[in-house]
C-alpha cells in the first residue's frame, strides 16, 4: 500500500485514467467528482475490483469550504495522505474583451484558489508525498482566445514551482503541461486533429502519454519544481 491518492475531477476522461492508474500502483483512492456520479460509481467499482479502497466525494470547488472539507475526510476515512492531484478545470472558448467577472472568477478558483488551498490542507497533514498539478502547454504560449483559462493556468505553474520550494524536503511539487490529448466533451475527434495538425508531431497524444508523465513524476523521488510537456512539440509553435 503507497498511501492515499486525492484526485480532484477524477471520475472520467484524463482524472479517470490517472485514478485508475494510481489504484494500480498501490494507493487508495479519494475521488472527488462534481457532476459525474453515474461515472464516479463505475470507477469507484472498477477500483475496489483492484482491491483498492475508494472514497467518493462530491463538490463543486468554487465553495471555499470544499478544498479543506477533502483532505480532512480523505485523511479521516482513509488515512495516511500521500498524493494530491489538482485536475479539475473547466475549458471553454472566451477571449479578453468577452470575459466577465463571473468568468474570471469561475477560472481563477477552479485554477488557483482550490487547488492553492487544497496544497494548504494537504502539506498540513502529509507527512511525506506529493502534489501534481495538471497544467496545459498553454502556459509557456501567448495564444489569447481561452483567455482566462490560459491566465489561469499560468498562474497555477506559478503556484506549482513557488509550492516546490515552499514544501520541500517533505513534498515534491510538480506539474504536467498537456497539449492536445482528449477533445473537449462537445467537440469531436476533428477538431483535435485540427489542432494537433498544427503541433510538431502533428497528430494527438494518447491518455497513456499522460499516464507515464504521472508515473514518473509519482515515482521519481529526486523530482521536483519540474514541468513535463506532454504535448508533441506544441509550445514550441
Ligand atoms: N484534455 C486535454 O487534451 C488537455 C489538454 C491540456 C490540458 N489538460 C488539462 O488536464 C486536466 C484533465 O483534462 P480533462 O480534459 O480530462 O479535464 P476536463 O474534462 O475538462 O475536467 C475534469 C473534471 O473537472 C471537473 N470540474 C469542472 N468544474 C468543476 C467545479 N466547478 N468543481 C469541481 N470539479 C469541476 C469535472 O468533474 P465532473 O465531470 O464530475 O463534473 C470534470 O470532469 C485538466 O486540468 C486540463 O486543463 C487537458
């Protein structure tokens, strides 16, 4: 047993995958979802079949209390608190001069805030592990129409390499940078060729590109402040 995994947005696509992956390797899995609970339930089963335990936990993350409420009944109903996954995010078309405040609010504690005071709550009660923040390779381009979510998600790279010094030796901070790896929801298998199209590799990445991005970072011990792009080439367009 490697201890107790917490991965925000967990229940289906990229956090999906990276739960299931985790229960593979050895740890137990508090699962938060938001709206996914037909999803949550399935994965929930998927990872007690693997004889590993998990909690479900649902929340919006905009509720300032949410972060803290995790990881106190993480650790109460699980124990031994080793990982922090910040995957959750939201991801949609609005450029500068459309984005309102409520905009700019919803990115800003989806990207920041929660995952911030999540880092806060965890570094609190973990004795020893490690927080992974899921990125996107936007955060080394200057691309402008997902405005906010790119500010955002910049702004959490911040978060991620000022938090790999602040909370070592005990935690090792790192993030992964994805570029075109899975459509958003209403979108179809095209437009992410379109956009792979456009990066050095020219086509996607496969979740399990991201699945050895966070095996790595998971299992290297002497790593830390690092951002792994997995993302063809794209941030170099
Ligand atoms: N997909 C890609 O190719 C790609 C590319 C670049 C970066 N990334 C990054 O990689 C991560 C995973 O990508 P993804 O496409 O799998 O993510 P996603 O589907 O956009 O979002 C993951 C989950 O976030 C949860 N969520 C949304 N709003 C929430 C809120 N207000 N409170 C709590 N949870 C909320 C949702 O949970 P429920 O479903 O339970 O509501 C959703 O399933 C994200 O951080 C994303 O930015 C992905």
């Amino acid at each position: 047993m490697k201890g107790v995994a917490i991965v925000t947005g967990g229940a289906k696509r990229l956090g999906g995958a990276i739960s299931v992956l985790l229960a593979q390797e050895g740890y137990d899995i508090a699962l938060h979802y938001h709206r996914s609970e037909g999803e949550a339930n399935k994965l929930k089963q998927e990872i007690d079949g693997l004889g590993r335990r998990c909690l479900l936990m649902q929340g919006d993350l905009s509720d300032p209390d949410l972060p803290h409420k995790l990881v106190e009944r993480s650790n109460a109903e699980l124990g031994a608190l080793k990982l922090l996954v910040n995957n959750a995010s939201c991801f949609e078309k609005i450029p500068f001069a459309e984005t309102s405040m409520h905009d700019f609010d919803r990115y800003f504690n989806l990207h920041l805030k929660a995952p911030f005071f999540l880092s806060q709550a965890f570094a609190k009660i973990c004795s020893e592990g490690a927080i992974l923040n899921l990125l996107d390779t936007r955060v080394e381009t200057y691309a402008t129409g997902y405005f906010a979510y790119s500010l955002s998600k910049k702004a959490l790279k911040e978060l991620t390499l000022l938090l790999a010094k602040a909370l070592a030796p005990r935690i090792r901070v790192n993030g992964i940078c994805p570029g075109p790896i899975l459509a958003p929801e209403e979108m179809d298998a095209d437009y992410l060729n379109k956009v792979a199209l456009r990066t050095p590799m020219k086509v996607p990445g496969k979740v399990e590109d991201i699945l050895y991005a966070v095996k790595y970072l998971t299992q290297s011990n002497y790593i830390n402040g690092e951002l792994l792009f997995v993302d063809g080439g794209e941030r170099l367009v």
